[in-house]
C-alpha cells in the first residue's frame, strides 16, 4: 500500500469502532445544583470543550480514547461556547478560573481536581473515584 494509500484509505478508518463515552449535556445553571448534590456519592466530571478550537478538539479525541468506560462516574460535556453562562457559573460555583479545554473533578460538592489542556489526559482519574 502507497504512503497516500495509507493516509487516504476510507476502508480502515470505517472499520474502526468509533468509542462512545456516555456524556451527559450541560445545557443550564439549574444543573449545577443537581451535580453538587450526585457529587455526594458518585463523582462527578465536567469536560468544558470549545468546538471552534483545534487544541481543544485533540485533547477530547485523546480523552475519549484513553477514557476507561468502567469508571463509576458521571460525565458532562460542556460546549462553553453554546452554552456561555453555564461556563461561567461553572467558574462561580466551583471556584476555578475559566480555561479550555478543561476537566473538572467534583466529589462532596467542590472540585477536588482540576486540568486543561494536555494536562487532562495526565490526570489518574482513578484516584478520585
């Protein structure tokens, strides 16, 4: 097979099994509360992701791949740029400044891990589980 063969072959990319992650929508403020109060016994995570921004469409590819769908966790997905008020009440509530891309752990009501950019996928999510 040819370098532009390899690079432009459909076939293989269409065999691959795209990984789903089960998000969850945050769509408004009244969520928060709902995550605050899950957080008690499950913890919960916010991935704020801008969908214009090219670093941050590599950090989430590379978090759903490496995502362990076995975690017992509750995982939102935040497009801040739809959704700009709930980014900033995110920031309010959970006292974090803004970044983006960026992944917020939430346990017992408050953030106890937060990251962005390529520091997401460094992050042992195991450890806060």
């Amino acid at each position: 097979m040819s370098f532009f063969s390899k690079i432009f072959d459909t076939k293989s990319s269409q065999n691959k099994e795209e990984k789903i992650l089960p998000w969850i929508p945050l769509t408004s403020t009244d969520e928060l509360d709902h995550i605050v109060e899950r957080s008690k016994t499950k913890t919960q995570l916010i991935f704020k992701h801008s969908t214009r921004c090219g670093i941050s469409r590599m950090v989430m590819n590379q978090f759903v791949a490496t995502y362990d769908l076995d975690l017992n966790t509750d995982l939102y997905y935040l497009d801040l740029l739809s959704y700009r008020e709930v980014s900033n009440e995110v920031g309010y509530k959970f006292q974090v400044l803004h970044e983006s891309p960026q992944l917020l752990v939430i346990k017992n009501g408050v953030v106890v891990a937060h990251a962005s950019h390529g520091a997401i996928n460094d992050m042992d999510l195991v450890k806060f589980i």
